[in-house]
C-alpha cells in the first residue's frame, strides 16, 4: 500500500500539470474489440512492484521492446485485441513527451502489454480514491510513530543540557513578547458569512494545491506565528481528515493548541477557511459545513489530507445501487461517518439523489436510503439503463406517481389519466424497479406524459402485424376506441348493436399482448375493434351478369368504404360480376365493365339492388347462323340499351352470322361473332342454324392400331415422318461424317501450313488462333484429316485439329440423332455433301451439335394427329366439289397474299376445271407459299445445261444455259426437303408453269390427279395427309400436322360465305 502512496503524489503531480487534457474518458471495454482505432487517454499501470512497465514486442510477452514508468499516463491511438484475449497490441504516447515540449513530434510505441495494465481515468481515479482511503491510516500511523520518536528523542536531549532551567526561562519570557507583539499587530480576521450546506463555496486560492499529502507533522509553538510577517485569511471549500498522530489543533491561529486524538480521526470535516501563516497554510476545521459552527479549530495543512469541496447541483436524479462500498453521513465521510457499512443487501434498489457534489475529482450524491440521508460515491451507483420498447399501458387504481423525468419531480395522475390507454416507446431499468414513458401518442418525444413504475401500470406487449387490407363484418357486440385496448374515454362508439352486419374494412392490423385489434375507417370515424368483435367478409368468385335495378342505388368503391349513388349513367346497361362477398345476411357484387375483378371495376352493389342471372360459357365452337331479322345486337351478352351495336336487325335478315363464342345468361343462350366489321351478341331465338351439314364416314379396312403401326414402322430415316414440334430441340451427327467448309477460323494456338498433306512436309507459314481461312476442299481422314486452303492463289493444306468452323458437309448418307451416340433416337438423314450449320464446333469431338428445324417425331406425336376424332372437324370436310362463289369475294381472301392478290378468278378456273373446292385451293396456296412470299411462288429462273437437263440460273452458270424461263410454284409440288428451291423450280419447269395462273391451274391438276380424284380419294385433307386405304403410302406431305395447318384459312374463309353446304367424310377405322 505503500506504493499505491507514492503513485498517488505522482498522479496528483500529474492532474495539477495538465488538469484538462485528460478528461476524456477510456475503457479497457475497448481491449474487448478485434481491433479499434482511438484517440484517448489511459493509465498503464501494475500493482507488481517494480517502479517500471514492459512493453513487448511478441504476444507471449518474452521480448520486451520499451520500458516505461510504472504508471505512466498516454495517448491511447490504436488497440487490438489478440487470440489469447489476455493482451493487446497497442499503439501510444506517453505524456510526457507533450511535457517536453520539444519541435520534435512525440515518440509513437507500440507493442503488446497484459490487458489488465489498462486503467481508463474514470477506472483509475475510483482505484486511487479506494486506495487512498485505506492506505491513508496506515500514513498515519507512522506519523504517529516518528512524533513519538522524536518526542523520546527530545526529552533524551534535553537530560544531557544542564542549562534547561534557564533557557525554559528565557523561552517563557520570549513567549510572553511575541504575544504581546502579536495582539498588537495582528489585523482583524473578519469572518464570513456561513456557507449552506448545499452550496459549498467553490472559491479557492490559485496558488493552493489541489491537495497537500506531506506526512511530517506541524507541531508549531507560538514562535512559528512570531516569525510569520502576516496572517492572510481567505474563503475555501474543501473537506479533510487528520491525518495519523499526533495533531495540533489551535482554537485560534494566535492561540493554544491541543492534540487531536483518537475522537478526531476517521472522520471527515468541512473546511470553509484557510489562513497563510509564512509559508505555511492552516484550515479551520469544522463539523458542519461552516466556518463558526461546528468548528474544531484551525490545524496545519500538512497534518490533514484534504480535497475541493463544490456543489454540482441540486437535480434530481434516480440511480441504481451496485452493491459495493459504504454509505456515510457526508461526502468522503470516513468510518465513524459510516451509516451503511455493507451496501451489499441494497444492490439493485433505486437511489433517488437530492444533491451532487465534487470532492477533488470525485462525485458524490446524497438521497435517502433505508430512512437515512446518506452520501455514495459515484463508483456505488450507475445511472437507470434505457431501452426501447414497445406497448400498451392502463394506470391502475389508486393514486400514482408520474415523473416528467426519471430523475425529476413527480406529480400524482388523478382522474383525469384514468380510463384511456398510453402508448410506451421507452423503459427504464432503475434498480429492481421498471418505469414507463407514457404517450398519448405512438412516440417517445410527442404527447409524452412522464415516467410510471410499471408497478402502478397494467401492460401488454405491442405489436404491428401488416397493413393488408381485410373486409370484416360488424358483429354487434362491444364498443368501438380510438386506440388498440382503448379506455371508456378513448370511446368513439360506445355500442356497435346499430351496425350489426355492416362492413368493416380494416388497413391496420396489430397485437397488444394476445389479443388481435383491427384498425379502420367507419361512419367517417377511424377506430380500432377487438378480433372478438367481427367476422370475416367471406368473398368468393362468381360469374354472373346483371343490371341495376330502378331507384338510387349506392355502389361502394370498398366493401367498407363510402359509397355514391349510381345515377343514370349506370343504368340500361349489363355489368360483369366476378367476385361475390358475404356480409352479414347480405350478399354483395363486384359489378365490372370487363370480365374482369380487377378492370373497369365499378364497385360494390348490394345483390337487393341488382337483377343477376348466372353466366357461363358454353363452348368456343364455330357454328354459322342466318340472322332471322328480329330483335337486335348488343356489344354483350343480355346487353341493354347503351350496349346496342344494332338497335334492328331487320335489314340484316338472312345473311349468314358465324359463331365463335355461345354463353349462357341464367337460362339463355347468347352467340358471339364478327358482322360487318363489328363483334356482336345476339340472343339465340335471333338466328337460325345455317343448312345443317351432311356426315358420312370411309370406313378403312385397318384398325387404328394397325394404322399407327404402319405409319410409325414407314417412318424411316430414309423416307420420314418429319414434325416441326422439335424446331428447338438439338441434334448431332457424328464427327466421322462431318468435313468443314467454306469459312474458318484457326482454333489451336498456332497452326502450321504446310505444303502437302502431312506433317513432315515443308510449313509455309504459321498462323495464330483465331486467323480467319477459307476451306476449299480436304484430304484423308481421321487424324490424317487435312484441309485445303487458298493462300495468295496457291493450294496449302492445314491439319484438322487445328480449325474450327460453322459450317459442314456430310461426307455420305448419314443419320441426324437426339443425342451424342447411335443409341439415341434419329430424327432424319443428311444427304451426301448437304451443308448444314454446326454448333461450337471442337476438332475433338465424335459428335457435333447441329441447327435443324424439321425432324423424325416419337410414336406419340404420330397418334395425337393420326387419331380422325381428334383435332378439328374441317380436316374432314370433303375437297372434291366447288362452293360457287364469285371471283370478287374470293379476292377479299386474298388482298395483301403477294403474289396471290387479286387471283381469285385463277383460282375459280382451276377449281371449276378440276372439279375441286376453290377455297381449299386458296388456302393450300397460302400455306405453301408463306401468303405469297416464296420464291418459287414469286419466280424462279430455270435453263438447260449442255446435257439437256433444267438447273436452276445462278450467276455462275447462267452464261452456259439455254431456254432460261421463270418458272412458278403455287403448292410446293416436287419440292424437295432440303433442296426444296431447286427441286420445286425444276418440277414446275418440266410442268410448264411459266406463269402465275398456270402454276395454279397446273397445282389443281397435281392435286386433283394425284390425290382428290386419284386412286385413293383422298378427297379430304386428312385423307390426303394419312392415306388411310393404304396407310404410309401416297401421302400428300411428310409434317404430321400438315391438315390441321390448312383447317384455320378454310374455316375463316367459309365463315364469309353465305350458307354453304358442309360435306364431312370422316374416317372410321374398324
């Protein structure tokens, strides 16, 4: 304890030197962080003996880097925690190069130190206080012990000097003078007037220091005020104790003295006067805090230690009580001050301060505890811990205390605080007790009322659940607040029993405790209702039609919503409903311009209010009708007065009316379709069916299985069934077959050229990866494959390995396959030398990806379109005789088909001539020519090479033909897949179609020949497409869905004509 004395001189030394530069506050919390940068002072200090501290430079502390005083005060700049958590690694300055004040910047250390060195200044003044205070008797002491010596010392002296007599005398008569001189001398002391006590006088002399901790004893006679030139008496405020031994106390500065005992010590005095003797100070000590009552009499400053005595303020404040220490009857008091010598069994318990003050550089606070009035150090307590919160509160019965603030006054909350639910964003921890802010209002700032003891409270947890919106009914029962767990004053309906069955509909929705409350708008209140007291609005779809009914009716926007009356405007038409709700006993509607719940929404009508029928779609079925020439036609189905389209039908009787669309309104039926130009409804007892279709069936002599069969095993790689369902689906053929062509691209990182086809030959050049080539030819094969190239008009070869390309010829007749092997499926051929489009293409692979549009379908595919009762009747519908119509309707038809436009009367020609259904015909044409815009239905140049035989006219070969003619294809016939251009304009060439027409008359001919009138009658689309006299042969196209491709054009072009005759030939298989 020794050294903690001598550390307290060196720290009070160092408070007096610069009083204001180390008040910032640190804490060894900021050792817990990984790593933190700081700018703070701190003490490093250890209570090992020894006068220094190690500073290391390795985290097991075995190589010390600095040596610093022990303690030493520095500038902490950055800390970081190690693994071990038992050092850290620091970065700092000590103080004392800012003494020094030196140009040069002070000295930056760092290295690692125990974190236990590490004292903020608030931990390290609380740890020199306790020292002090324990250490303080034990100083005492020893005082007491060397007067004692020196006393036996004295008298030891004073046996060997014979001439004690004497000078006793002398010394008598001496004492006697300077008496005398100093009543005569001396000035008048004027005393002050007595300082209150909760106002200690904070004046003080500049030059005293902050404290005197010298431990020789004064012990002066009245020769030391005979020597003193002046007394200079002044005001001070500070408290002290008596040091250890034996103490002279004057009753006045001029006076006697007497020893202050035992009954003097361990206790504080207060201290408001203080008197310059020479060079020395004396304090009038005193036991109240005043300098006439209570006083003890006037004692050397080095015989007391002592500290500043100011009042702070006079604020209330609630703290909490930690537990340790001692409560005392004044500030700093010592033990005979002691009231509470163990605050252990007070831990927890609130403290509620009255008074604050500074002792030294200690806080002190004074309240009541336990019935007493007793002072705590600042280290005992710790301010109330707040925290947020959320919730609902009701003060109880009974009187209770509210704080405006937690350490302020308080007021009681009467009558008028009672009854109504708070809102609490705040608690505080203050002791063993929670108090809670109260607001009128969902905030910790506004409406706020002050802090209660949750004691005093009843609370539920607060809590927001979403902000949906939900339709509820009102179940009659409770009342309605203006607040979640309102109060009989937060009451905005006092009884819900009127609004039984009436809509709520709530945007907010929360929990106090366990209970759900809905917020919402209601009779132009907002107001919050228990779960308790609605039922859900029970909505559900629907499909009905309806019409307002006479009278004003109101429409809600929302279900709990204001409403309007629906005027006029809204009546003599038909509205949409798909969306129904239950509300209470009453159904509403969702009424709508649109079939729609969330379009052209009207709102919510009462169904007492509407006429509804149920509306229900029938089928999407075309069906051709004669307009009968009554009643009218509305833009809906049971359309009113503002929905008419044609407000008579009359003059439209007996004009054909094609059906795409049949509803049911209640027990109604209702036909949609497209008429001059317009999309009507009509009421089915407004048409008559057209003249009824005639059904006759060709019964083939296989069964469908046997069919299907037929046309999967036909389905060969050499003559496929091709589909272009798969259009996405990727193919590959091996690498074996595959030869690049044309333009390339170098792929390895360099690529020799070489001058023959082989490795040994001479190289040319060397080209780099990605160099652009062009393939003429190639030679060999496997990894003996080389390409031929042209370089400045010479012939040089480079190894396969080394180019990739995007385009290939097939070596011979080879399969295209689902997947990278023979085992997958194969969907088509490539024929020899056929260029195709390959995909990242790696010299490496054994198979390559390619680009393919049409291929082989699986057996289920072939089912779903071989299967005569699937798909669309029309498929069926007989091609072999002509539907009479004139040219003029036939070129609507075709107006904007390219070529085509304007050809109805070719199209007539060929039909009447063939004896086949020209509709059919113009529809095939426009399948096959993509709506005229095909190259072979727009003209393709066709001559005879030197043999004889037609070619197709490209720039190259033009020069070397002869007969050139442009020829026309109108149905792709002998159009090869793959080849299709050639092929097709080499077909029509040797037909003679050098025309449009011709093309047209000469496609009739093939196809009447051919299939309508040929050997198998195949007289129907589906007849042409399956062939089912003979399945697998004599089929008209290779695409599974080739007849379903033809039924759309067919139908909208009949849909146009005026009641024609339908003949249907379906197949049966047995």
């Amino acid at each position: 304890m020794k050294k903690i004395s001598t550390i307290v001189i060196i720290f009070m030394l160092f408070t007096t030197l610069f009083p204001a530069s180390f008040l910032a506050e640190a804490s060894t919390e900021n050792v817990k962080g990984e790593e933190t940068s700081v700018e703070e002072s701190v003490i490093l200090y250890t209570d090992e003996e020894t006068e220094e501290i190690h500073v290391y430079e390795d985290e097991l502390l075995e190589s010390i880097s600095h040596t610093i005083p022990n303690p030493s005060e520095v500038d902490l700049l950055f800390i970081e925690k190690s693994e071990t958590e038992e050092v850290s690694f620091i970065h700092f300055i000590l103080k004392e190069d800012e003494v020094l004040e030196t140009d040069e910047a002070p000295q930056v250390m760092e290295g690692y130190i125990p974190n236990e060195y590490i004292y903020s200044l608030e931990e390290w003044e609380a740890k020199l206080f306790e020292a002090e205070e324990s250490d303080v008797d034990q100083d005492l002491e020893n005082d007491a012990d060397e007067d004692i010596h020196t006393e036996e010392n004295l008298s030891e002296d004073a046996n060997e000097q014979p001439l004690e007599d004497e000078q006793e005398n002398n010394e008598e008569q001496s004492t006697e003078a300077v008496e005398e001189d100093l009543e005569e001398q001396q000035p008048e002391v004027v005393e002050e007037a007595e300082e209150a006590e909760s106002d200690p006088s904070t004046e003080e002399s500049e030059n005293e220091a902050s404290e005197i901790v010298e431990n020789k004893p004064a012990n002066l006679n009245i020769m030391t005020f005979s020597q003193s030139a002046s007394i200079q008496e002044s005001k001070t405020s500070r408290l002290g104790h008596f040091r250890a031994g034996t103490i002279k106390v004057y009753k006045q500065l001029n006076g006697a003295s007497f020893n202050a005992g035992d009954a003097y010590k361990n206790k504080v005095y207060y201290i408001k006067r203080q008197a310059k003797v020479g060079n020395n100070t004396f304090y009038l000590m005193s036991t109240e805090p005043s300098a006439t009552k209570g006083v003890v009499g006037w004692v050397n400053a080095k015989d007391v230690s002592t500290h500043t005595h100011t009042g702070v303020d006079k604020h209330q404040k609630v703290l909490t009580i930690k537990g340790n220490g001692k409560a005392t009857t004044k500030a700093w008091g010592g033990s005979k001050d002691t009231v509470y010598g163990n605050m252990n069994k007070y831990k927890g318990q609130s403290f509620r301060v009255n008074l604050t003050e500074k002792v030294g550089n200690n806080t002190w606070y004074r309240g009541d505890l336990d019935g007493k009035r007793v002072w705590l150090h600042a280290n005992y307590v710790e301010a109330p811990k707040e925290s947020a919160t959320s919730r609902l509160g009701h003060f109880r019965a009974g009187t209770k205390k509210v704080y405006k603030q937690l350490n302020g006054a308080s007021f009681n909350a009467g009558d008028a605080y009672k009854n109504k639910v708070y809102y609490i964003k705040r608690q505080a921890k203050v002791g063993k007790d929670t108090f809670y802010l109260l607001s009128t209002e969902p905030s910790a700032t506004k409406g706020v009322i002050g802090w209660v003891n949750a004691k005093d409270l009843s609370t539920h947890p607060h809590t927001g659940v979403d902000k949906q919106k939900k339709n509820f009914t009102l179940k009659g029962n409770g009342k309605a607040t203006s607040k979640a767990w309102g109060g009989s004053k937060d009451t905005v309906f006092s009884s819900l029993t009127k609004y039984k069955g009436q809509a709520f509909q709530v945007h907010l929705t929360e929990k106090v405790g366990n209970n759900t409350w809905y917020r919402g708008d209601f009779q132009g209140k907002r107001i919050w209702v228990h779960a308790s007291q609605v039922e859900e609005a029970i909505e559900s779809k629907t499909s009905r039609l309806g019409h307002f009914r006479a009278g004003t009716i109101k429409v809600y926007k929302e279900l709990n919503g204001a409403s309007f009356n629906a005027g006029d405007a809204y009546k003599n038409k038909v509205y949409y409903i798909k969306r129904q709700a239950k509300v209470g006993n009453d159904t509403f509607y969702l009424l709508s311009t649109e079939p729609s719940a969330t379009k052209g929404v009207i709102g919510w009508v009462n169904a007492k209010d509407l006429s509804t029928h149920p509306h229900t779609s029938v089928d999407k079925q075309s069906k051709i009708f004669t307009i009968k020439g009554t009643g009218k036609a509305t833009s809906k189905a049971w359309g009113g007065n503002k929905d008419t389209v044609f407000s008579s039908l009359t003059k439209y009787k007996g004009q054909v009316f094609q059906v795409h669309l049949t509803e049911k309104v209640g027990n109604n039926t209702w036909y949609r379709g497209d008429f001059q130009g317009k999309r009507i409804w009509v009421h089915s007892s407004y048409v008559e069916e057209k003249r009824t279709p005639l059904y006759e069936n060709t019964q083939s002599r296989y069964s469908f299985n046997e069919a299907l069969s037929r046309q999967t095993n036909a389905n060969s790689v050499s003559s496929p069934i091709m589909t272009d369902k798969f259009r996405n689906k990727s193919s590959y053929v091996s690498g074996s077959y595959l030869r690049l062509t044309g333009d390339a691209t170098i792929y390895s990182n360099t690529a020799e050229i070489k001058e023959q086809a082989n490795v040994s030959s001479k190289t040319i050049t060397t080209l780099k990866q990605g160099d652009n080539i062009s393939i003429t030819g190639h030679t060999g094969s496997g990894n003996s494959l080389w390409y031929s190239v042209n370089i400045n008009n010479k012939t040089y070869y480079v190894h396969s390995a080394d180019v990739t390309g995007t385009k290939a010829i097939s070596t011979a007749i080879v399969n295209v396959r689902e997947g990278k092997g023979t085992t997958f499926h194969a969907f088509a051929q490539l024929n020899q030398r056929q260029e195709v489009n390959v995909v990242n293409y790696k010299p490496s692979d054994s198979w390559h990806q390619i680009r393919s549009t049409w291929l082989r379908p699986l057996a289920g595919d072939i089912r779903e379109y071989l299967d005569p009762n699937k798909n669309d009747e029309f498929q069926h519908l007989r091609l072999d005789s002509s539907v009479n119509v004139p040219a003029s309707e036939l070129n609507k038809l075709l107006a904007g088909k390219g070529v085509l436009n304007n050809r109805g009367q070719a199209f007539i020609n060929a039909a009447k001539a063939e004896n086949i259904n020209e509709v059919y015909l113009i529809s095939h044409a426009i399948l096959e020519t993509g709506h005229g815009t095909s190259a072979l239905a727009n003209g393709v140049e066709v001559g005879l090479n030197s043999n004889g035989n037609p070619v197709r006219v490209t720039n190259a070969n033009r020069n070397s033909l002869t007969n050139i003619k442009t020829t026309y294809n109108m149905f792709g016939i002998g159009a090869v897949d793959g080849n299709a251009l050639n092929t097709g304009a080499i077909r029509a060439y040797n037909e003679g179609w050098f025309t449009p027409d011709t093309a047209i008359r000469g496609g009739a001919k093939f196809i009447g020949e051919k299939y309508i009138h040929g050997t198998y009658k195949q007289n129907t689309l589906y007849k042409m497409r399956w062939n089912p006299v003979a399945p697998s042969t004599h089929q008209y196209a290779s695409d599974i869905a080739w007849s379903i491709k033809q039924i759309s054009n067919i139908k909208n072009m009949y849909n146009q004509l005026n009641n024609p005759t339908l003949h249907f030939d379906i197949v049966k298989y047995k």
